[in-house]
C-alpha cells in the first residue's frame, strides 16, 4: 500500500481530549481498530441489518473479535467511546 492509499485509510477522532487513531481493518469487512498511541483498543465493526436503511456499529474488545456478541450501537462515535472507556481512558 502506498503512503499517499495508506492515509486514506485511517482517521483521528478525539475522546475527551485524547486522540484515538482509527485504521480500517483490512482482514474485516468494514471495520476499524481503534488505537490510543500504540495500543490497541479494539475493533468497531460497521452491520448492515435486513430492513434498515441506516448501518448499525458493534463495539469489539481485545480478545473478542472473533467470538462474543460485542456492544451494539446506532453511533459509531459511541462505539469508539465505549471501547476508550473499556481501556480505562
């Protein structure tokens, strides 16, 4: 991947006054893990429900990406923010 690709693929968004690093995953379909500096926060995985004209959001934690039911949420934001305060953030 390039530099120019690779900044394309990753977003900064701000908890509190914190800035969390959001990288599209590339083993998921439209994910992103979630980092604080080098840590890794977890996973924020985007659902398309039948019926719904609106994506849904799923809060992953470390370990449980693969298995676990994850946070639902309406908001991505809120994803993010449950998994920052997961990390003690």
């Amino acid at each position: 991947m390039t530099e120019k690709q690779l900044a394309h693929q990753h977003a900064v968004y701000t908890y509190g006054s914190l800035p969390l690093t959001l990288m599209y995953s590339p083993t998921s379909m439209a994910a992103w893990e979630v980092y604080y500096g080098g840590d890794y926060l977890g996973l924020v995985e985007e659902e398309h429900p039948d019926g719904e004209p609106w994506p849904t959001f799923v809060a992953r934690v470390p370990g449980e990406e693969e298995a676990g039911e994850g946070i639902p949420s309406v908001d991505w934001r809120a994803a993010v923010d449950y998994l920052a305060a997961h990390a003690g953030l």
